[in-house]
C-alpha cells in the first residue's frame, strides 16, 4: 500500500493522469503526437511536480489560533485599496530596522497584468541556477503566507508568524510617530523584506502592491527593473491613460539599473523610456533584444523558443496555457540574464538544460489552473479587459469546448463591462454571482450589465459562489451533446481563490 505522505506516490499519480491526458489528446489529433512527445520528454527531465503552491490551513489549533490573531491585527489596518502617495512610512520602517531590504539584490516587478507569473518563472530560473530566492507577490489566492515565499515555496505558518512577531515592535514605534499608522500592504512588505534578509537570500523577487513610485516596495534599489504590458486598470488611482500609468510605473526604474520592457502601448513605451534616459538606466525591449521566436500549443502548456538577451532557447516547455504566458516567460528570461550581467554584446548564454528544466517547473496558481476534470473545470484570475481578452484567447487555443459556461464575480472598483465584454463570445451562458469579500460588485447590479452584454436568455444568477459552481457544472453536464464542455471561473482573484477552497485544491 502506498504511503500518502510520500511525495513519490503523489508524482506517480501525477504522471499517470498526464499521460493519460496525452494519450486522450493525441488520439484525437495525430498531428500533436511529435509535440507531445517533446513535452512529455521535457516534463520528464524536469523531475516531479514540486506539490500544490498554495498553502492550506494549519491542523494544529494552536498554530491556527496564532495565525488567525496575527491576521486580525493586520486586518485592522488600512486595506490595500487605499493608497496614499508616500513611502515616507514604509522608509521610517525600513530605517528601524536596520535596511533589510538592502541586504540582497532585487528584481522589482511592475505592469499591470503578468506580474505574478513573471515573478513566479524569474523564481524558478534563480532557483535552478542555484540561488537561495525571496519572492513577495500579491494579493494572495487563498492565504497571506503565500504572498512571502522562501526558496520556491510559502514562508511557513510558523516563520510567519515569528516573522510578524520581529517586526511588531517596530511597526509600533513607526505608527507612534507617523500621522497615520502604517498600512496592512506596508507591514506586509516589511515583513517580506526581514524574512528574506533573515534568511538569508541571494536574490529578491519582488512585484509591486499597485503604481510603482509610491508603492510600498519602493524602498529597493532594483538591479533589473521588469515593466510586464500596461494597459487601463486603477485609473482613479494611477491616471486616465496608459502614458500615465507608466509614469507612475515607471518610479521602479533606478539609477543605473537594466530595465527589461514587455511589449507596451506606444505612449506608455515613450514614458518608460524617457525615464530610463534620465536615469542612465539600460533597455532591452520584447520585440527588438528579447522575445518569442515560436510556440506551439501542448498538452498541459506550451512549447517554447525564446530569444534571450544572450542567444536562443529553444525546446522550452512551458506548463502555463496561452501567449500572453509565452510573452511572460521571455520577459523573465530576458530579467535573469540582466540580473547575471548578460547582455546582447556578450557572446554567452544561460546554460539551456537549466533553463528548460526551471520553466518546466514553474506554476502560478489560479491563472488559467485546471481543478478538476468531467467537465473540465479552469479557474483564473483575469480581472480586467486586457487580462480578460487574454485568457479568452488562451482558452480557445488550448481547450477544444464544444461549450463553456462562465462563473463570474468582479470586485466593485474593476470596468465589469468591459470584461464581460472580452468574455462574451467564448461563454454560451454565463453564471453571475459574488465572491466572499466586502469589494465584491453585488450580484444583482453585476447581472444587470451581464444582460445587457450577453442578452437575458445567457445569464443565471446565483449569489452564492457554491450554488453558482453547481449550477454552471450543472449548465456543461446537462445534455450528451455537449461532452465535451467546460466551466471557467473568473473575474477577480478573490474569486479564484473562494473556488479553489470550495473545489478543496488547497
């Protein structure tokens, strides 16, 4: 009898569903035999699934009892939707206690959609080359330790918590001076940032909260500086146009640093790049130093060849669906051979073996994630227009549905319309509910513009995200015609994160 607590049975049930899955797929179409089998040597090479990388609950009460504390205090600070214009409070932290964040290079992460995933493949590539990494990322999909990871995984429940407990004093001391207390972002960031100098880590991969100049995690100094595609998203906040979301985003960019650019709308490129003048900062840009030589669609991802800053890398599988995920995976490429010192006038390269077994490895949970199967069940966490039309068109390359119903919930600051819109003509009905947070847009007034998108016979409503999963499994199972159907969940990553528990992946 197998033992459930060895990883090894685990990676062995993980194989066989894989294969299986390619077999299905390749009888299907012969023609994806030569790709699969290239991407099934790939994962191989890559070694064993590296586990679920979003963390569950604690089972021991006292552990849970403790997090749960350390997260009500958090939880009366200021959210992270309201941002005031300064890192004065975040500097006086970082000044308590003792710099961290100065204790190792960085890598600072802006954009408006990608940024995780990007975050996620430069960890994978650090760690493969042998690199001791920090990576903070948010907001998180179903717990706030997977915001801090250590080495490729979550801080644990415990580090966590001695983490916050380090810090607590501090945080104190600063909120006493301060006009107002720091918050729930800036405390979270000080603790990412004494957690990896702890550590300690050689190298910190950080994404920003929101903007880029007065972000919380502003208080780097970004060797490279990544920007991942701009596009309309916070414009209360951040400005009405894209140019203008650069400038704000375009605060990361340091003196001196090597900024890698995705492809940008032509005045958010301008912006960027005046700033990268002033700065005496170095560009390579997706499209002219970097990018994505091809792709091809297979089982369970991508196969990629990239052209990196130091040449070509080529049989890359990528375990991520869609091309905006390809884009994602040159950005990171292009990050980690800035943050080596490879260049396009240097006649070297990462050794490809690595770089192929890191991306095979990588994940990022609740984007484009498949949690369950008959009918096929995909989570993701698009949560604006661009992020919306991205995963519409990654969803029809890589899945063959003879039908798909959407289960949507928006957060009540997002342009719904305009998400729905994206979504429109890949969902024959779509399921309107509203997810666990006070932020969530409220389902009755979401159903009223998904009726005017998708026209009133195409939209159910069930406020109560179990009874909307229900019922759109309910909507792809319910006539034989349609075997081959499907559910996508989405809408914000809040939502995500609800389905994911109730679908009991974490």
């Amino acid at each position: 009898m197998s033992d459930p607590s060895d990883p090894r049975d685990h990676a062995d049930e993980h194989d066989d569903a894989f294969d299986d899955l390619v077999d299905e797929a390749t009888d299907r179409d012969p023609d994806l035999a030569v790709i699969e089998a290239g991407s099934r040597t790939l994962r191989a090479l890559a070694g064993p699934p590296q586990g679920d990388p979003v963390p569950s609950r604690p089972e021991d009460p006292e552990l849970e009892k403790a997090l749960r504390e350390v997260e009500a205090e958090l939880a009366t600070r200021w959210g992270e939707t309201k941002l005031d214009p300064s890192v004065q409070r975040i500097a006086a932290l970082m000044d308590v206690l003792g710099e961290p964040q100065r204790a190792y290079p960085s890598i600072h992460i802006t954009g408006t959609n990608g940024k995780t995933s990007t975050a996620r493949m430069i960890e994978s590539l650090l760690g493969a080359f042998e690199l001791r990494t920090g990576r903070y990322t948010s907001p998180h999909v179903q717990s706030y330790t997977e915001r801090i990871s250590l080495d490729g995984a979550p801080i644990s429940v415990e580090r966590f918590i001695e983490t916050y407990q380090d810090v607590k004093p501090y945080v104190e001391l600063v909120d006493a001076r301060e006009e107002y207390r720091l918050s729930f972002f800036e405390v979270l960031t000080a603790m990412a940032y004494a957690a990896f100098a702890d550590a300690p880590v050689d190298a910190a991969v950080v994404e920003v909260g929101m903007g880029g100049t007065w972000d919380a995690t502003n208080v780097i100094d970004g060797s490279v500086a990544v920007v991942t595609p701009i596009d309309l998203d916070h414009t209360d906040r951040l400005g009405e146009t894209t140019g203008a979301i650069a400038g704000e985003k375009s605060g990361i960019i340091k003196q001196g640093a090597t900024v890698i650019l995705a492809q940008q709308p032509v005045d958010a490129a301008q912006v960027l790049l005046k700033k990268a003048v002033d700065v005496d900062a170095t560009v390579a840009r997706e499209g002219m130093e970097f990018g994505v030589v091809s792709r091809e669609v297979a089982v369970g991802g991508q196969l990629l060849t990239l052209r990196g800053l130091g040449g070509e890398y080529d049989d890359i599988f990528l375990p991520l669906y869609g091309a905006h995920q390809a884009h994602n995976a040159a950005v990171a490429l292009a990050a980690v051979e800035a943050f080596f010192g490879i260049g396009a006038e240097q006649a070297r390269s990462l050794d490809v073996d690595i770089v192929r077994r890191a991306f095979a490895q990588t994940s990022s949970p609740g984007r484009l994630e498949v949690v369950r199967s008959s009918p096929t069940v995909i989570l993701d966490a698009a949560h604006n227009p661009h992020g919306a039309r991205a995963t519409a068109e990654a969803v029809s390359e890589a899945f063959g549905f003879s039908r798909l119903i959407g289960v949507v919930s928006t957060s009540g600051d997002k342009d719904a319309r305009g998400l729905l819109e994206a979504f429109e003509p890949i969902f024959a009905e779509i399921v309107i509910t509203q997810n666990s947070t006070s932020r969530a847009t409220d389902a009755d007034a979401l159903a009223a513009v998904a009726v005017e998108v998708f026209g009133e016979d195409r939209v159910v409503v069930e406020p109560r995200l179990p009874d909307a999963l229900e019922a759109a499994i309910t909507l792809a199972e319910e006539e034989a015609e349609y075997g081959g159907a499907g559910v996508l969940v989405t809408g914000s990553i809040f939502t995500v994160g609800d389905a994911r528990l109730l679908l009991k992946r974490g």
